[in-house]
C-alpha cells in the first residue's frame, strides 16, 4: 500500500527551443480577482508551488510554467500566471505560444485568433497551424535610450531600456560574439551588468528592476537581421529569440525611425532559432508587437509529490532536514 501523494498534471512544450510547461491540473486556487492581484496571492501563498514545478528534480532552470486560470474579462480563452525559477513574470512571449499549443493539444482552441488574459494585459493569440502561432503582445515602448553604466570587468556598457511585457536592457553590441560556446560568458557578462544597473539605481519606469539583459550582435543565418542573448531574471538564458525581449528590440527599431510598421524583423536566438515581429502604432508613442514562432509538445505529464520528499520543494540550495 502506498501513501496518499500530490499529483500535478502539467503539459509541456518547447517554443523554439525554450520550454513552457503548463499547469492543467493540481495547481493552486487563487480566488477571484485581477490577474495582478492573483499573482500576487500566488506569490504569497503558494510560491512552494512554484519551486515544486519549476525547480530541479521536477523542473530545470529553464522552464518557464504557466498556471491557467478563469479569466476576469469574459472573451478571453484563458488567463494564465508565468512564473519561473526564481519568481513571476508580467508577460511571457514564447510562454503564449507555449500556452496556444498546450490548448490546442487539449482541444480547447482551434485554429484561429483567442485573447489570453495575463497580469499586464490582455494579449491576442493567432493559432495559424497547430505549430505556428502568432502572438499580439501588450503595447511596447522605449523607456531610455543610450544609457551608459560601468560594469566591473566590462568597461562602460550602453544600452536601451524598453517595456516589451518585462523590463530589458538592449546592448547593440555584445561583448562577446554570439555564439554557443561562450554561453558561459555571456551569462556571467549580462548578470554583471544587472548588478551594475541595480547598483546605479538604473530602472524601469515606476522604479521597476530591469530584471532581462539582451545583447545583439549579426546574425549568422543570411535571411535573419539580427541575433541574440537573452539572460533571464533567474540567471537562465532564453533558448528562443525570447517575445518579450523582441518586442522590447522592435519599440527600439521603430523609436529609432529603423523599421516601419508591417515590415519583418527576423531575430534569431543563441541556438539559431527564430521569431518574426512586425509591429503597428498604437497611443502614446507605443507600439503593439506581432511575434510569430513554432511551438510543439514535448510531454503530457503527471508530477508526484510523495509524502517524505525532502526535495518536494525543489533544490532551493537549503540543505534537507
Ligand atoms: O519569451 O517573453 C519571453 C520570455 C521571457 C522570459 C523567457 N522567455
């Protein structure tokens, strides 16, 4: 005879090679409420929940999970809460295309356009094909443009700062070349210069922490405009070109008088993965971002929390008791 454990059906997927993993089953309940205030509660009352699904042995650095809940604005398919390794996200571009797929595998959408309800807005979802999908992301701007900071071993770095959904800080030029092997360095570089923006008090607006760094540099494939390294608030790299990070470059593009409204920017990832954004105006001087990309399934799951698990939170680096 076993004990009674705690199980959390979760579907998997990846989106150009960054996974997503989505609680179907098992999650927390919330209450009512806006999405915001529903993460927050989230936070406060099951961030155990989150170490269980995000964290190694049941998850990696990597995985950014996504919790369904009903949404408040009644034509909209879902809301949904992103969360990963080390708390919560506002929004979370390949994590949509993550969610589109799981729901179409679930047959909960067919092809065709669905609004997904997220703590910073509502965000459009085009299902093309069961594999492709395009995401119309929340209004994007530039913040700050050409800020200088001095990063300890780097020298000065300058860089945008651009809302795309989270916090970016855009550097043109990489201080590394973009390539797998100095992975390694580019992590150890973008956490250097997050320190160095917090140290400076350099912020979004409202005082928000930059928490994603972005270096770009050329892109290695002929048909692409440009590649990236996306370093995320949890010390992970995006395998994809990263949506909001793209969305946060195209406000960049289009305050910079670079790329019109309609035209294709292809930007390519640190793995050589690729999101298509294109854009249009919208108030204020933002722009609303169209980023395109392929997901697909990886695994339709049932997590297990056995009583006893000293790990039924995740390796959080505290040593068991
Ligand atoms: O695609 O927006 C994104 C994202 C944020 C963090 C990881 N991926």
């Amino acid at each position: 005879m076993t004990d009674a454990y705690q199980t959390i059906r979760v579907i998997d997927s990846h989106t150009e090679g960054e996974p997503t993993r989505v609680v179907v089953q098992g999650g927390p309940n919330l209450g009512g409420g806006s999405l915001a205030s529903r993460r927050t509660r989230f936070q406060e009352t099951a961030d155990d929940f989150r170490r269980t699904v995000i964290l190694e042995p049941r998850g990696s650095e990597a995985v950014v999970g996504a919790l369904l809940c009903p949404p408040v604005d009644p034509t909209c398919v879902s809301g949904v809460i992103f969360f990963n390794n080390t708390g919560y996200l506002g929004m979370c571009g390949h994590g949509a295309i993550g969610v589109a797929v799981t729901l179409a595998h679930l047959g909960r959408i067919t092809p065709g356009i669905h609004r997904l309800e997220t703590p910073v807005g509502v965000v459009e979802v085009h299902l093309i094909e069961p594999h492709l999908v395009a995401i119309e992301n929340v209004p994007s701007y530039r913040y700050r443009t050409k800020v200088a900071v001095e990063v300890e071993t780097l020298g000065t770095v300058t860089g945008d700062i651009a809302w795309g959904g989270n916090w970016f800080f855009l550097v043109e030029k990489s201080p590394f070349p973009l390539t797998f092997a100095n992975l390694r360095a580019l992590t150890d570089a973008s956490a250097l210069v997050r320190a160095a923006l917090v140290r400076n008090g350099v912020t979004g607006a409202d005082g928000a922490e930059i928490d994603h760094i972005e270096f770009f540099g050329p892109a290695e494939s002929l048909s692409a405009h440009s590649r990236n390294f996306v370093y995320c608030p949890g010390g992970a790299y995006d395998r994809s070109p990263c949506g909001t990070g793209t969305s946060a470059k195209l406000a960049c593009l289009a305050a910079d008088g670079k790329l019109a409204p309609g035209q294709p920017w292809i930007q390519e990832s640190i793995i050589g993965s690729r999101f298509t954004g294109t854009y249009r105006h919208a108030d204020n001087g933002r722009i609303v971002p169209t980023i395109t990309g392929r997901g697909f399934i990886c695994s339709d799951a049932v997590l297990i929390v056995q009583p006893g698990d000293p790990f039924s939170q995740g390796i959080t680096g505290q040593e068991p008791a």
